[in-house]
C-alpha cells in the first residue's frame, strides 16, 4: 500500500544531502522561466527547494499516494495524481523539462515510462538512482546477502543499474546525448572510480529539436 509507505517512511522533511546535489546538479542545468513535470513527487521537499533556487521555473508535481498529494497540494499549485505503475497511462503534457528522480528502480518498466518522458521534452529530462555496483553492495554480495537498497520493505526496488549497465541501457534506447554524475559514497576514492565507490547516479538527458 503506497500511502502506508509514506505514512511509515516519514520522509517528509528538510532535504537531506543526495537530494542537495540531485537539487544542484538539476539547477546548474535547467534554464529560467522553464517548465518542469515531476514524476514521483513524494514528499515534494526536493522540488520546492528548486523553486527557493530559482523561483522562474514553473513546476507541477504529481504521485499516486492520496496521502502524499494531500502534503504537495499544501504546497504547490499544480499537482496531478499519476500511476507510475500503470504503463498504459504513461501520457501526459509537453514540458520543457521532465523529472523523475529515484523512482525508475520502483516501477516494472521504467523503459516506457522513459520514452515516454522524452517524448514530451522539449529541452532535458532527469533520472535518478542507486549504483547497485558501490562497494558496500558488492560486499554483501561476497558475504552471500543481496545488495540492501531498501527502506520501508525489500519489494521497493525491481530493477537495479551499475554504472556500465547504465551505459549500456541508454544506448540500447537509442539515447546518444547524455551525461552521468556520479555522487556521495566514499569521498575522495568516489573520483577515483566512480563506478565502484559513488552510491547514486543522476542522469540528464538532453533533447535536441
């Protein structure tokens, strides 16, 4: 039940520091007086400290959790209740940005819902999730326990990315134009190699008209 997920997981709070650089990287990439759909808004903490960043952008947020809509309503003026779940129902305006940020790994087919954002970008769209390939995963995975990238329930992640699959999966799309930040984990090693000691990934890709 999604709405008891957000009434246990008590997410809704100040940020904390993965989403400060999804926020960042996103800002630093988004031009002013734009429009921006969020996928999986939840809490929508993220999304209203971009609007503190940049107050031109234009954005509406949605979820499928009454319990989580009922919070975003408090605090932005367009919101959409949308089921990720449901890929027959993956049609929606054009925008000029479209985010969906730690949500693909929660959905059976986040190639659909993809397409689907990029098709109704005008400029960009962001993705988010965790690198099943950091250290501390592969770890457990020596020590014979699958990697542990859930919160409230093992079931919340479906699918999973390591940085090459990530590659790999882009460009089995047909998506060319994109770049990769690799972020938190273990510092200074994380700049090393990114793909074995960062935790997260956050990705833009970026449309051509």
């Amino acid at each position: 039940d999604y709405d008891e997920y957000w009434k246990n997981f008590k997410a809704f709070g100040p940020l904390n520091n993965y989403q400060k650089e999804r926020v960042e990287f996103i800002i630093n990439r988004i031009s002013s007086n734009s429009t921006l759909l969020d996928l999986g808004s939840g809490d929508g903490a993220l999304m209203h400290h971009l609007t503190t960043k940049n107050s031109t952008i234009e954005i509406t947020v949605s979820d499928n959790s009454n319990y989580a809509l009922k919070h975003l309503n408090l605090i932005f003026k367009n919101v959409i209740k949308f089921d990720l779940n449901n890929s027959n129902n993956y049609s929606f305006d054009q925008y000029d940005y479209i985010s969906c940020l730690e949500v693909l790994e929660h959905i059976m087919a986040p190639e659909l819902l993809l397409k689907s954002m990029i098709s109704k970008s005008k400029k960009g769209v962001f993705i988010s999730f965790p690198n099943s390939g950091y250290i501390f995963y592969r770890l457990r995975l020596l020590f014979g326990r699958f990697p542990l990238q859930w919160r409230y329930h093992p079931s919340d992640h479906i699918r999973f990315w390591t940085k090459k699959d990530l590659v790999w999966w882009l460009k089995m799309l047909g998506i060319k134009n994109f770049e990769i930040h690799t972020y938190e984990g273990l510092p200074f090693l994380n700049k090393i190699n990114s793909s074995l000691f960062s935790e997260a990934f956050i990705i833009h890709i970026k449309i051509s008209n």
